[in-house]
C-alpha cells in the first residue's frame, strides 16, 4: 500500500512538471550539440540505442530472477531509486540530440511493459508523442529489449519477436524485437532492436551464443533482401562485441563500406571524450552498435554513428586515465548514475 500510495503521490507531481523537464533537458544541451539543433523533422530521422542498465521495477516476480532489484535485497533497490533510474533514462532521450528528438529508440535492459508505461507516461515523454513496443522474452534474468517510436515520425505497421533461444540446450536470452513502420511518410523501414548474449563465462565460451544470434537476424535479412533488395534496414542493439568480431564481421556480414550489404556505422565511431561506449578495467570497447542496409546509405545520408557523451553520463575515472560511464551500481553498491553504457546515435537525412 505504500508503494501504491508513494506511486500516485510522485504520479501528481510528475504529471505537473512534464512539459517543464523537456525543454529544460532540450536547454541545457543545444549548445552542446548544435549539428542537429533547429532541424526540419521532416528531413531528418534520429535513431537512439541505449542500455539502460537493469531497469527494474520493485515488485517480485517469480517467474524472473530479479530478486537483486528488490527493497529488501543486497542492492536495496528501492521506489524512490527506481524513480529516479525511470527520469534518468528520459532525460537522456530528451536531451541526446538537441532539438531534434530521436524518431526511434531502442532499449535494452527493460524487466517489463510496467517500467515502459511509466518511462512513457511519468515523465514528459508522452508529451513528446512517444510510444513503445515490447515482447516479454525468456531471458532468465528477466531483461528485454523495447522501441521507443515517435508516432508523428514513424507509422507501426507490424512488430513481433524473433525467439533466439534453446530450452533443449537450457539457453535462454534475449529475442531480437523485429518492427516494421513507415518513415518520412512513405518509406518502409525494417528495424531490429538486439541485446546478444554477453562474454560473461569467457569471450570464446560465449561466441557461439552470439554467433547464433547473427546467424537468425543474417536470416531474416536475407528474406527481406531477396523480397526487396532495396530494403531498409535498421539494427541497432547491444552487441557485447566489437565491429571486427565474428558474429558481425563474419555471420552477420556487417561491413564498413558499400562492398557490403549491411553496413556497421560503428566503425565511423564519432567522439570526443570517450574511446568506446563501454568501459572495463581501464579499456573502452564499441559494443553498442548501429548498422543499416546499403540501400538505406544510397537512398539517404546516413550520419556517422556518435557516442552521446554528454557531460552528466560521465565521472572522472579514479582507477584508470580519462572518463568512464556514470553508472547506477558499483558492483552491488549503489552509485546514483545513469548507466554503464553509453547510448548512441544515427540520423537518416532524407536529401530533396
């Protein structure tokens, strides 16, 4: 009754401030990021990626493992730091690319369609005519991907989840969200939003697991090419490997230039604070990662990927040189932040 009561309570107050905290997140960082500012949302197409690392809500549910993110656990995951977590994540889609609001943004490390109701609804991003997509998926942890759409800029047509897993051999993560819209109005966009397995267990014990993952979304792209060869195609996910490793490089076929089919933009890796979009004892690597079809680049500029590396996502890094992400737990303690990831950008420019 108390979380109830403390919800609707921060519910009244939130619902008066909405509107307030959107254009202060947009004030505080247009001059940050003054390429896309003052833009034509009719010609330009943002998309986000972010892990958003564990957003949980506080209730038990006993068909996930989530019993880390609960009042009365380890990491004390509480109402009043879930809030906090929820408004973190939407000041960072606010504020990511000036006045331009992303189009489309995916996410990962969601638990459930109840975080995504109140991301969308409690704090101003249904203001700015957002809605999302979601499929529970059989990940033990209880982790799932999600697209976040703008519905003035992009038109659901169809979205279902595409089942990565294998109960006959016990392994179980994330799906890959497939979505199919329309963009600038007419233009069909088939969009893939992925969390691969990660190395945890070892990078090459681990492989096969992401290797299996590239093998099912080479699969569907293959059917969409053969279909339509100038299809669009947008993946944007958490790989939990770099550009040149084999389940992209190798399974995935996803290239850095227009030899390929699939074109990684991760590989254009755009800068200036930061080496990576994640950092692990002292060294960055680019596991989040955009990659579009060739036809999409040859329809439409298709920006460099960018690291959104606003100020607030980082922290002095006191073990090792430079910067790290401004995270939410330190292992199991917790530390106030945003997320061990960086999110990252693209925009589709639509050339008159």
């Amino acid at each position: 009754m108390g979380l109830t009561l403390g919800f609707m309570k921060d519910r009244k107050k939130n619902s008066q401030s909405h509107l307030l905290f959107f254009f202060i997140c947009v004030l505080l960082t247009v001059t940050h990021d003054g390429l896309y500012c003052q833009t034509n949302g009719d010609s330009k197409f943002p998309v986000l990626f972010y892990n958003v690392e564990n957003l949980f809500d506080c209730n038990d549910d006993t068909l996930k493992n989530d019993e880390d993110f609960l009042p009365g656990a380890d990491r004390h995951w509480t109402f009043k730091r879930y809030n906090d977590k929820v408004n973190k994540v939407a000041k960072v889609i606010l504020a990511s690319n000036g006045w331009d609001l992303p189009a489309l943004v995916g996410l990962c490390e969601v638990e459930n369609e109840a975080v995504l109701k109140r991301l969308i609804w409690e704090t101003g991003l249904n203001e700015a005519g957002y809605h999302f997509i979601h499929h529970e998926s059989p990940d033990k942890r209880g982790i799932d991907v999600a697209l976040l759409y703008r519905n003035d800029a992009f038109k659901l047509l169809q979205d279902s989840a595409l089942s990565v897993s294998d109960p006959e051999k016990d392994f179980f993560t994330r799906d890959v969200l497939y979505v199919k819209g329309i963009m600038f109005g007419q233009d069909t966009l088939n969009v893939f939003v992925c969390h691969l397995p990660s190395k945890y267990g070892g990078a090459l014990q681990s492989e096969k697991y992401r290797v299996k993952v590239a093998k099912v979304l080479r699969a569907v792209c293959d059917s969409l090419f053969k279909a339509d060869p100038q299809s669009n195609i947008l993946i944007m996910g958490d790989m939990n490997e770099s550009p040149e490793e084999t389940a992209l490089s190798e399974v995935l076929h996803a290239g850095r230039d227009q030899k390929s089919d699939l074109i990684n933009l991760s590989h254009g890796l755009r800068s200036d604070r930061v080496g990576g979009t994640i950092k692990y004892k002292g060294q960055w690597s680019v596991f989040d990662q955009v990659i579009v079809s060739r036809h999409l680049t040859q329809k439409f500029h298709v920006t460099p990927m960018q690291v959104v590396d606003l100020p607030f996502l980082l922290e002095e890094d006191e073990a090792y040189p430079g910067l790290k992400p401004f995270r939410t737990y330190l292992g199991p303690k917790y530390h106030g932040g945003y997320s061990d990831h960086l999110p990252v950008k693209a925009v589709i420019v639509k050339v008159h």
